[in-house]
C-alpha cells in the first residue's frame, strides 16, 4: 500500500510539471507569434524603401507564420482545458503552412521576374518552382481530405 501512494505522489507531481509544460509550451508560441508580428511589421517598413513587392511578400510571409504560431498556442490551450488533442488544429497548421509555401515562393517568382534580378538556372528554377507548388498543392487538398473524413468520423462516433 505504502509503495502505491509513493507511486501515487508521483504520478501527480509528473501530471503538474507536464501541466506546466504545457502552459509554458502554450505561452512561447503566444509570444513568439507576437515578435514575429512586430518584426514583420518592422521588416515591412524598412523593405519599403527598396520595394512595395518585396515589403507586402516579407510581411505576407511572416503574418502567416503569425497564424500558424497562434493556431499551435490554440491546439496547446485546448488541450489544457480538455486534456485530449485535436487532430483538426494540425490540419490547420499544414493547409496554412503549404499555402504559406505556395504564396511565398509565387511572390517570390513573380518578385524576380519584375525586378529582372539576375538568376542562375532560370530553366531549372521554374521547374522547382512548379514542383514544389503542385506538391504543395497536392498536400492542401490530401490534408482537407483527410479533416473531412475526421470530421465525419467525429460525428459518427458521436
């Protein structure tokens, strides 16, 4: 009996510091997301002086990066108040990652096309460029897929 309480206190004092891991997981991506903002902001005013294309890309780059921290800082407070993990937020996370990817690499193609910038293996470029938007693309509707039939499956097991 005396080793089942030991057992016991330490269970519970593992559930606390995983709790806290939590919050403290939960809190950097609030805050991390937070700096990311401010500095994108601030990337944006100081690239404006070079150009308005490359300004409004930085930041379009780093507001989304934004929505993916605050997303993960969702998926950790849910958990803390439900104690399960939703597959749903990570879906999220991908759609919005890849079309993060999709955006920044076709701003960034566009970018180089009006800004004439030289560039080395334009052939090659463009292929990767293509490839890596179809995958991109591929994995936006694999992962929109896949939370339709988790939702359904939510709703069937309910």
């Amino acid at each position: 009996m005396a080793e089942e309480q030991k057992t016991a206190i330490y269970v519970g004092w593992m559930e606390r510091l995983e709790q806290w891991g939590y919050v403290t997981a939960g809190l950097s991506f609030l805050i991390l997301g937070m700096v990311v903002f401010g500095y994108g902001w601030v990337a944006f005013y100081r690239a404006l002086n070079e150009s308005v294309l490359l300004a409004a890309m930085l930041l379009m780059n780093d507001l989304l990066l934004v929505l993916i921290l605050l997303e993960l800082f969702r998926t950790v407070l849910n958990f803390l108040k439900t104690h399960t993990v939703s597959l749903e937020s990570f879906f999220y996370v991908g759609i919005v990652a890849a079309i993060r990817k999709i955006l920044t690499t076709g701003a960034k193609e566009t970018y180089f096309d009006i800004s004439k910038a030289p560039r080395p293996d334009e052939a090659g470029e463009f292929y990767r460029y293509l490839m890596d938007t179809g995958l991109n693309g591929l994995l936006i509707l694999v992962l929109v897929v896949a939370m339709f039939v988790y939702r359904r499956f939510l709703v069937m097991r309910a």
